[in-house]
C-alpha cells in the first residue's frame, strides 16, 4: 500500500526512504556537534534546527513577509514589478519568465543563460486549456480554492475577486505556453537572441529592469527556448492591471515559502499541491522535510559526508566494472545495426566513445563559505540559501565550463544523461539493492542497474541526445536516410505508447514520452546483451527454478514495481515525459525478442506483439 503521506510506492520510494534515513541519522549528528559560527556543521545543524522549530513559525505568523508586502504595495510601475519578480525569483521563487544556466548546445564550451516558460500554478497548461477533461476541470475549481484561501490568508481584501483575476492571469499565460512534448525539441528550443533582440520579440515587459536585478544583462546573448510563448507573455504582462501582478506576487510568496511559514499556511498548501493535485492524506512528518530542506540547501555538504559512511570501494569498482561492459555492449549493437549506414555508424561509434563516466560522487566538493546561516530565521535562512545558488550559478559567465561539476547530490536516488557534456552519471545513492549489490546474482544486477546504466547510455541516442555529437555540439551528424529510418522506428513506440491508458479516459502522450521510452527499450536490450557477453558463451545456473533469462528481465521487473494515487498519475500524464511504471516495464519487454523466449511468450498471450510490430532502434 502506499504510506499516507506518500503520492508514490515503490522501488525507488523504498531506496529514497532508506537514503533519507541515512541522511537523517547524518544530520542529527552534526546538529548535536554544537559546532563554531561559520562551520559547515553549524550551517546543517542551524538549518535543520530552524525548519523544526514550528512554535517560533506560528508566533511569528506573516511578520516575516511583511517587509515584502510593504515592497510589493509600494510597486507602481511595470518596471517597478519586474525588479520584484527578480528579487523572487533570486529567492528561489518563480516567476512567467524563468531561466537557468547551462552550456551553449552549439558552443558547450560556453556558460549561457536559457530562458523557458514558466509562471503557472497548475501543473500544465492542459490544466487551464482543456475543457473536455473532468479531471482538469475538478482541478481547475480546487485551485480556484486555494487561490482564495491564500489571499485570505495574507490579508487581502476581497480575495474572491482578486484570486479570480489572478487566475484569468495565468490562463492567459497558459494560453501562450507550448505544449509539453513540443518542448522537449532541442532544435526549437534552441534559439540565440542578444539582449536587444529579446526585449524586440517579447515587447511589453521591462526586460533591462529584470535582467539587471538577476545580474544577467551584461552578456551578449540568451537562449530562448519558446520564443513565441515569451512574445504571448510579455504580451500579457503588458495588458494585465499592476494591481493583480501585485496580489500573484503576494500569492506567490506564501505558496513558495508555505513549508517555511506558520502551520496554518502550510496546512493549506498541503491540502491542495500534496492532497488534491498529488493525491497524499497526509503531510510527511516535519523532521523527514527538514531532512529535505537541508538537502536542497546544503546538498553536497551532507553528500560528502553520506559518502565517507555509506558509499563503498567495492560498489564503485563493481559500477565500473558494469558501465564499462554496457559501452562494449552498445558498440557491438551499433555495429550490428542493418537499417543504420557505415558512414553514419561511424559516427555514432565515435560519439559513444567520448563518453564520460561518473560514479558515486564529484572530485570536487561545493565551498559553502560565502553561506550565511542564522539560528531562527527560516525564511531567510531559505532565502539566502536560494541566492547562494542563484549567484553561484550566474557566476558561471564568461568563466570556462566546469566539466567536473555533477547536477544531483551523491544521496540522490537517480542518474542522469548530460548531452552537452556527454557524460552519464550514477550519484552513490542508487548503487544499492534493488538496483545494485556487488555480491549479488549476475542477472539481477544486470536487469536491474544494467537496464539503468543501458537507459542513460541510451539516451545519448535518444530521438533528442541523438543530435548532440560525441563533443556535446548540437549539430547533425546523421544521413538524410539514416534519420528517416530513425524515425520510422520511433513513430512506431509513438504510436504503441499512445495505446497504453493507465487512467479511464486518459492516455500516455507518445510523443511526450519517447526519448524516455527510447530510453527504456534500447537500455533493456543494451543491459542484455551485456549480461549474456559477461557470460562468455555460457549457460548460467538455474536458481531457485528461474533461468538466468527469467531472472535478468525479473531484475528488471522489480526496479520498476509500483503504484500511483490517481491524482498524481494525472499530473504524470499531461506533463511527465517518463512513462508510468506498468509501462516502463511492459511497454518495454514487449519489444525484446529474448524475453519472448525467456517466458514463452505466446500469439494468444494479451502482451505479445508480432515480430514486424516490434521496436528495435539500439
């Protein structure tokens, strides 16, 4: 069953939980240290002290955001708005015109600022848009809800009308945003404007006054993944009253700030994002949030830490051992491509020998010096915490790209593939059973972090990384026939996933969905052909009845066991580009020959698919 305060169960839920428990026991250590002002320990131990300590919260009721009201009622003028929606978002807050740093995908050796849409409340713009779905539309009223209880909360008079207001503003914000698998395309997002030029296609909101506040004009270009939403926007902006960009920013700083904020805005915030859109009955104890609160501060300060006790030589040397047969792998199925031509293959045999590998944690720790942590202030503790980042991250301009860097902490339980820097990365966390143990039988480990290590692996060749060469430049090394059979095949996984309904009425976007699908399928065939070359040409033992087959695709089976709270299986559908479980496990084995044979998979079985039906890209 799933707990009550969870939304989701299963395999990775059952590894984050043990993580966090790690951490937690980490944690309070260090915070019973008693540690000198300006330690890393005494940071951890501050802010892990401060999130629990919600009397001091409930006393202090709204007095910690009254400056910021003062501010906010003091803005009267587009410009004078722009530089608050700056000043929040260096808080760690959001606002319609959101950005991050990352590499230059036509140049990765330079740091870019790349903006993306942004500014909603509910989780996809399907959500405001879409009328024939009573799912939206119930959620749809539960937000209107909370958009009045906020107010309310905040002291604001008349918030039925003002939240009806605030909500026809993000509507109209939605309408200009694209839809989520037109997103995901890297060459339509991808798109260079100077300064200049961006203030010329999205006119109508003071761009010089944002910029300059987020210490991000002075560069001489921007990435701009949705031009024309940026252009609706800005056009909205333009014509919506200061006076309700004033209450969404009220509104705004109680819902990013609610878990740091007196119980009863917090309450309310966990009935409507944890309880009606996710599903969850009841809130996670407060010291399993503050375990999270000090993660998303401090990440790799705790990570350094998790390492040193839970990370082992022997799992890192056995990754090693594992990624390195999974690359061989996938060059031998490269190589044993028909639909591919030499001259493409040649290329994709060089991409995927520039890959580079990281496993358990980063060469380099993150200085938290400059960190100031006070005893007692949570929301500034929080704040400042966000601006660290934010600074830290504007930092990179104009400064040589950090190859060294790693994008999750070494108690994350996930991997990541890095296009532009064509590296995949395992952080320690998930190196540990189900998914992974050293000693452990050969099939399951194959089948199980095998299949992950084949997943990131194969998303360097996914229908998006596959356009990255093997330096991380966005440029097409493929033939014209060569990304025509591509696609062949991966319009036929578009078309099987859009058959799967998890949900009465609601079905899997295929082509949301497909490079995680691409993913899913190439690593699983990836993993196997490992295992059986790890074999050397020998038959495994049968354990405990099962064949090592049936063991490798049951490895793979359960890292992906599960369940969903109907509410957030919605939220997955209209925006997530993974699959639901079911299907990274069915949608996936359906399509691997070997598993036919493994289970005798037969004509009249409901999973079986023709042989001509079935998938195969890697």
């Amino acid at each position: 069953e799933i707990p009550a305060d969870m939304s989701v169960y299963g395999s990775f839920t059952e590894l984050f939980l043990r993580s966090e428990e790690q951490v937690q026991a980490i944690i309070e250590e260090v915070a019973a240290q008693g540690a000198p002002e300006g330690t890393v320990s005494q940071k951890v131990g501050d802010l892990y002290a401060s999130y629990l300590d919600t009397a001091a919260l409930d006393r202090k009721g709204l007095e910690p955001l009254e400056r910021e009201f003062e501010r906010i009622r003091r803005a009267n003028s587009p410009q004078a708005i722009a530089t608050l929606l700056a000043r929040y978002k260096r808080a760690g807050g959001t606002t319609p015109f959101n950005f991050y740093m990352d590499q230059d995908a036509k140049d990765p050796s330079t740091y870019r600022v790349h903006f993306f849409q942004s500014g909603l409340g509910l989780p996809d713009r399907d959500y405001y848009l879409d009328e024939e779905n009573p799912r939206f539309a119930s959620a749809r009223e539960l937000y209107r809800e909370y958009l009045v209880t906020m107010l309310r909360l905040a002291g604001t008079q008349d918030p039925e009308g003002r939240a009806a207001a605030i909500y026809d503003l993000e509507a109209a914000l939605a309408e200009s945003h694209w839809p989520s698998e037109e997103a995901r395309d890297v060459d339509r997002t991808y798109n260079k404007m100077s300064p200049k030029e961006l203030a010329e296609a999205a006119p109508g909101f003071p761009w010089a006054a944002y910029l300059e506040k987020l210490n991000v004009r002075d560069t001489d270009a921007y990435i701009v993944a949705m031009p024309s939403a940026y252009a609706g926007m800005a056009k909205t902006f333009g014509e919506t009253p200061l006076e309700v960009w004033k209450d969404w920013m009220v509104y705004r700083l109680l819902r990013n700030n609610a878990s740091v904020l007196s119980t009863e805005i917090d309450d309310a915030h966990f009935a409507f994002t944890s309880a009606a859109l996710s599903g969850a009955q009841e809130k996670r104890a407060r010291e399993k949030r503050a375990i999270q609160f000090v993660n998303a501060a401090m990440g790799q300060a705790v990570g350094r830490l998790y390492v040193e006790r839970h990370f082992t030589q022997d799992a890192k040397d056995g990754m090693d051992e594992l990624v390195q047969n999974l690359i061989v792998a996938m060059g031998d199925r490269i190589d044993g491509l028909e639909w591919m031509s030499a001259e493409t293959r040649k290329k994709a045999r060089e991409k995927l020998s520039k890959f580079v590998v990281k496993i358990g944690y980063p060469d380099e720790w993150r200085d938290y010096t400059e960190l100031e942590v006070v005893p007692g202030d949570l929301l500034k503790n929080a704040w400042r915490a966000a601006a660290f980042e934010h600074d830290r991250e504007v930092g990179k301009l104009g400064k040589p790209v950090d190859r060294h860097e790693w994008f999750m902490n070494p108690q994350t339980v996930n991997a990541y593939y890095n296009p532009g820097m064509n590296e995949i990365v395992f952080p320690a966390a998930i190196l540990q059973p189900p998914f992974f143990d050293p000693y452990a039988d050969d099939a399951i480990n194959y089948g199980g972090i095998g299949a992950v290590i084949g997943h990131e692996i194969g998303h360097g060749f996914d229908d998006q990384g596959r356009k990255y060469d093997g330096d991380g430049v966005l440029q097409d090394w493929w033939t014209e026939e060569d990304a025509a059979r591509f696609k062949e095949r991966a319009d036929m996984l578009v078309e099987q996933y859009n058959g799967f309904s998890p949900l009465e009425g609601m079905y899997v976007n295929g082509e949301l969905t497909l490079g995680e699908n691409i993913g899913d399928v190439g690593g699983l065939e990836i993993a196997y052909h490992a295992y059986r070359l790890s074999l050397d040409g020998k038959e495994p033992p049968v354990l405990g009845g099962l064949t090592g087959d049936q063991r490798f695709f049951l490895g793979f089976a359960q890292i992906w066991r599960g369940k969903l709270r109907d509410q957030l299986m919605v939220q997955m559908i209209a925006s997530n580009p993974h699959s639901p479980l079911e299907f990274r496990v069915n949608g996936s084995v359906r399509n691997v020959d070997a598993w036919y044979a493994a289970f005798d998979v037969q004509p009249d079985d409901s999973m079986y698919l023709e042989p001509d039906h079935r998938v195969r890209i890697w």
